[in-house]
C-alpha cells in the first residue's frame, strides 16, 4: 500500500483500511489501489508457498505443525468523493475518511467470497485505473444504493492485459456472463467451458466454480 502512495488509515480486527489522493494529491489514485492490490496478492501468494513448503519439511521430519492451512484474503476498492481529515470529538479524534465510497468499498470486499476471487473492484474505479486486466464480476445490489453497481476484479497488469491470450479469455468471459444474465444457461455453460482452464492457470478457479454452480441451478448472482 505504501509503496503505491496510499494511506494506511487503521487495522480493524484482521482488516486494514487504507485510501489514495490524501494527505498528498495523486492524480494516478484509482490505478495506484488496484496496483496495490496485485502487489497484495503477491505477496500473500510467496507467503503460502512458505507457508506449505514449512509444512512439507516438517512432515518428512515426521513433526506436526499446528498450521499449514493457505491465507485467504479478500479486498475491496472503491472510488469517489468523500469527506477527508480529523474527524471526532472534544475527547477523541483520528484522521480519516468518511464518505459512500469507504461504505461501497467494505461492501464490496465483503463479496469477494461470494464471487471467489480476492478483490472486488467498482467500476468507478476501473474507469479511472488506466490500462489493466480485469474481468467483469457482474452486477450486484448492495445495502444503501437503490441502483446495482457493476464490479470487476483486478487479475494482471498492463502488460498482461496487451496479451492475446488475457484478450481471448476476458472476450470469452464476458460473452459467459451476458449468456447467463440473459437466462441462456446451456450457451453459457458451453462459454465458461472455452476459458475456465485458463482461469484456474491464473488462480481463478474459485470464481468459475461459483459460475458454474450458478449457471447449473439456473440461478444468477445478485448478491446483497
């Protein structure tokens, strides 16, 4: 986060809330949180390889280890207008920020388990991030807003998303999700066949799983 000019704000429980364009202005904001967010997943991703290769040693040392289970994390990103600085009373204050934003952000980081992926990304944000590899999550519903918000998640880079082969699997994921929301289940099913072996390549295959379970119910998602 630091690295990519943000603000950590403060740690709640096992989250940690942090925001961009403040103190300092940075007009590169939206697309500094998604970098941020793939340096996350990184990170977390060096970390559970240690994580089972301690595991694996210990179990040809015939010891047990008290954890070898992975890291799961899910992020939540946000952009917009909100109201920035110390914010409190007579006794107690802390700079911070407070706005629909911050409430749509941890909204969306709460669905990143419903859709199986660890970033939920608004389109606000997308729209502001510059060139980047993202994937289109579908429309969701979220507590406060009359309106459903499209929401994407962050999957690579610039350069990964100048590939041909990141080009074909997000044109055949989104023909997937218009078959789905279009109630054209077997057509849909045929498109989440053509590109869910790349999708588990990259570390996706969570998300296709929950497609897939929803596509063979007949129900899609609309989460709240």
């Amino acid at each position: 986060i630091v690295d990519r000019n943000g603000t950590i704000n403060k740690y709640i429980g096992d989250a940690a809330m942090a925001f961009w364009n403040a103190p300092l202005d940075d007009a590169d904001h939206a697309r500094n949180a998604c970098l941020a967010v793939l340096s996350i997943r990184r990170e977390i991703a060096a970390l559970n390889e240690t994580i089972a290769r301690e595991a694996e040693l210990a179990a040809q040392a015939g010891q047990s280890r008290a954890t070898d289970r992975q890291v799961r994390i899910g992020m939540g990103v946000g952009t917009g207008i909100c109201s920035v600085g110390n914010v409190g009373g007579e006794t107690r204050r802390e700079y911070t920020a407070l706005g629909d934003p911050v409430n749509v952000a941890a909204r969306l980081e709460s669905q990143s388990k419903s859709f199986g992926v660890d970033n939920v990304v608004a389109e606000t944000t997308i729209e502001r991030a510059g060139p980047l590899a993202v994937l289109r999550l579908g429309d969701i519903h979220v507590k406060g807003r009359g309106r459903a918000l499209r929401v994407f998640t962050v999957v690579g880079d610039d350069a990964m998303a100048a590939g041909e082969e990141f080009r074909g699997w997000a044109r055949a994921h989104e023909m997937m999700l218009e078959l789905a929301q279009a109630g054209r289940w077997d057509e849909a099913a045929d498109a989440l066949a053509l590109r869910e072996p790349i999708g588990e390549a990259h570390g996706f295959g969570a998300m296709y799983e929950v497609y897939r379970r929803r596509i063979a119910a007949r129900e899609w998602m609309d989460a709240a």
